[in-house]
C-alpha cells in the first residue's frame, strides 16, 4: 500500500518535467535521435547469357585430352564461382545438344570453324559465340593452361548485373611464352622453303641400366600430347624421328597420343601416297617396327614419290640373353618427296652406337643412294638423326667426318640464324634436367642446292621431361 501511495506522489512531478511548455522554443533535439529513413540497395545478381539463353542450360564439351579435360574442369569451377551454377561436363563422344560450351578440338562443327582461323592452334586461342554455342578455341597444354588462366579471370572480373557473351569474348596466344624474338624461330626465317623438326622422343621403356623418370614409361599419354603440342607451336613441314614406335613391345599408347594430336600429318609408310609399296628400293622387314619414322603435312602440297625403311646389317651390344648381339635400334627411312616443282631426297636414322656410327652413316648413304638411283640427275638431299657422332671426334673415320667428306652441310654450323647463338649447343641430356653442354647427337644435314637459313636446338620445359635428346629444327631454301 506505502508503494502505491509513493507512485501517485511521484507522478504529478513526471507529468510536469514532460510538459512541452517547459522546453524552450528555440532549443531542438539532437539529429542522431532521429534516424533519417534508409534503404538497403540489393546487390544485383549477375547473370550470363550465351545467344539469349542463360549459361546454367549449358553443357561444356572437352575433346578427351588430359589438357582439354582441365580446361573444361577450370571453365566450370570458374563459372560456378561466378554464378552459382554447376555445369554438366562432358566429352565430345557424347550426344550434341544445342547449348554446348566447346573446348578444344572437339568434333562439333563449331570447333572447326573457329580452329580454321589459325594457322597455329598451339599458340593462338579465341574465345567466341558461334550460333548457340561458346567455343573455347585452343589446343596443348601451353595454350589451354594459359586459356584456363585467362577465362577464370574474366569470370570473376565481371561486375554483378547481366552480361549477354557474343561475338569475340577473348582472344590472345602464348608467344610471351614461345617468346617472341628471332632467336625462338617460331616465326620462320624470310625465303624458307621447307621447316624440318627432328626428334629422338625416347622409347616408352623401363631401362634398369639408367635412371628413366616414371612419365617416360607409365604416362605415355601425357607425354605424347606435350611432345605434340611443343612441334605443333613450330608447326614443321616434315618431322623425322628416332625411337617413336607405333608399336614398342606392345605399347601404342604413346604413339597415338602422339598422332592423335599431330592430325594434319601423316607418318610416311602410312601415307595414301605410297600404300602398298613401303619397301620400294631398298631391302624392309616386314613385321619389324619402324625406329625413325618420316611424318609430313598433308594440307601444304609435299607429295611422297617413293618411300622405304631399310634395316642395319651391323649387330652391336652383346648379353648372356642374346649372345649373338642385337640391331640396337638401328634403321634408316628414306624417301623422295616432291614440292613446289623440285624433287628431293629426305632420310633418318639412329646410330646409335659411337663404336659403328662410321658404318652406319655408309649404310644410310648407300639407302640414299638406291632412291638416287631412279632419277638421272643428282636431287638435293636432307639427312637428319641421332647420329651418336660428335664434331670434335678426332677419329678419321667417325661418322661426321665421313658425311662432311661426302658434300653434306651441317645447319647448326652453317645457318646464317643460330637461335641458341651456340654453334655447339648439345642435344643429348638427362631427363628432368636442364643440361645444355652435352654432346650434339642430333642433326639436319643439307646436300645439294638446300640453303640452311636456321637451326635451333629446342630447349623448354617439355623438351627437359619428355625425353633425353632436345629436337632440333632447321629452315630451309632451295636454291
């Protein structure tokens, strides 16, 4: 009751402080008591769209290589990022829908128009809307570990609001890499006639006598594909092997990942030219695998007159399991070619062994000699390999010696454009390592009429892994 009474006492007084009339009129409250009225502004969602349609109807499309697969897989982690929306991905063996987002050499006729535009798919990429679909033009690794790069930054370089993709979205290439300066030689030298790459790829084996990194014998895809995607950014006319099988014990893996990506280039004994008479001129076993192989561009007018693989005579390396010594990896491939009105002699071989290269150099002559035989006048000849032959060997007989005693040019020596700036720069090396100072085993040799214009020793980063021998290229005129 005392609590009931104190409350009545208090509540005039309260009444009285509260009376407006009490508050001076000139006197104003405070602004921070008075909230001026505020609404939050809703971020805009972003959202894409690709020929009117929204992107999350859209399914990306890879072609089945390891490259092209991580693309796709980037392009989707980017775009998930950027709209919240998991894209389906899937390869090019899969039904064709209609809103498809193409990368790289798929087989949709999307992929094909855009890939037309460049001569170098290696090097140049394009981003486009062709039709309903979003084609992701470019090919190997270098260009589309670069291009995954790129698009993942567009993506998330997009301001919240709707972005329509059409026309030309991204363009560019890899030439910051290949490097743009003379000396890298992807661009050819002025009056070249003829590019020539040779390579000793190394065969996919397990060798317990050295140290073989496991990518050499295990993953023979992706190795395959690197050694494609490094000659496709030179892109040559011919490219001559050594140690490439189609078959090595069994193994066609790496051969065809290799001739999967390398599509415009037929392997010479293969070739629609001369099907159905491989041995030609000289003395092939059949049922042997083919060590230095001739691959040439089908699409640049080089037309195949004869062509035949010839097996040494020269047995080295002896074992308790073959006491009678085996051919180690030694045979020749020569062929005439025909371009641009002249006629001419091309032929590869792997020496091998330094204690016969002198032997086999005459052997690889004499098969020259028998495609000579056909023609009445001298034609000009192009000799390349892993010829186990160095030019400081003072022997009298090595087999550098003899081919110099018989007209033939070196082109590291003699090319006016040395893209090492080394007349001596080695070609033989350790896998997985950078080594520049061994011996030269590789070689394109010219005879006749031929002007060697360039010669470089290819050293990068998939050169070091991919095999023990650096390719070499040479630009070539004919006189």
């Amino acid at each position: 009751m005392k609590r009931f009474i104190l409350i009545l006492v208090l509540l005039p007084l309260i009444l009285i402080s509260c009376n407006p009339a009490e508050i001076p009129a000139e006197t104003t409250l405070p602004e921070t008591t008075l909230p001026a009225e505020t609404t939050e502004a809703i971020p805009e969602v972003l959202s894409i769209s690709i020929a009117g349609a929204d992107i999350s109807e859209y399914t990306i499309i890879h072609n089945g290589s390891k490259s092209s697969i991580a693309c796709a897989n980037e392009l989707k982690a980017a775009i998930t990022e950027a709209v919240g929306c998991r894209l389906p991905v899937k390869s090019h063996t899969a039904k064709e829908g209609e809103r498809e987002i193409l990368v790289g050499k798929t087989n949709r006729a999307e992929s094909a128009e855009v890939r037309g535009k460049f001569d170098r798919p290696n090097v140049y990429y394009s981003v486009e809307v062709v039709g309903e679909k979003l084609v992701v033009m470019g090919e190997g690794r270098a260009t589309l570990e670069k291009l995954s790069k790129v698009l993942t930054e567009y993506f998330s370089s997009l301001s919240p609001a709707p972005t329509a993709l059409e026309g030309t979205v991204i363009s560019g290439d890899i030439l910051d890499t290949v490097n743009k300066n003379k000396n890298s030689m992807w661009e050819r030298a002025e009056g070249t006639d003829l590019r020539v790459f040779h390579w000793n790829m190394a065969a996919p084996y397990l060798d317990p006598n050295v140290t073989t990194p496991p990518v050499v014998y295990t993953d023979n895809v992706t190795r395959g594909e690197d050694i494609a995607d490094m000659i496709l950014q030179f892109l040559p006319d011919i490219i001559t092997t050594n140690e490439f099988y189609a078959s090595h014990n069994g193994n066609t893996v790496f051969f065809d990942a290799v001739m999967g990506e390398l599509g415009e280039y037929y392997v010479c004994l293969d070739s629609p030219y001369d099907k159905g008479k491989p041995e030609a001129g000289a003395d092939a076993i059949s049922g042997k695998t083919i060590n230095s192989n001739i691959i040439y561009r089908k699409d640049i007018g080089l037309e195949v007159i004869s062509s035949a693989w010839r097996y040494s005579t020269q047995k080295t390396n002896t074992s308790s399991k073959n006491p009678m010594g085996f051919i180690y990896y030694h045979g020749s491939h020569t062929a005439v070619f025909s371009y641009k009105g002249q006629s001419f002699i091309l032929s590869t071989a792997h020496y091998a062994d330094s204690r016969s290269s002198s032997q086999w150099a005459k052997e690889q002559l004499a098969a020259i000699a028998d495609a000579q035989s056909a023609f009445s006048s001298p034609l000009h000849v192009i000799l390349t390999g892993d010829l186990y032959t160095g030019r400081t060997q003072s022997s009298p007989d090595s087999a550098y010696k003899y081919l110099v005693a018989n007209g033939y040019v070196d082109s590291q020596q003699s090319a006016p454009l040395n893209g090492n700036q080394n007349r001596s720069h080695g070609t033989f090396h350790k896998i997985g390592t950078r080594e520049t100072n061994r011996i030269s085993e590789d070689f394109v040799w010219c005879k006749g009429e031929l002007q060697p214009l360039a010669f470089k020793v290819l050293v990068n980063k998939i050169s070091d892994d991919a095999s023990d021998h650096y390719p070499v290229m040479a630009d070539i005129k004919f006189n």
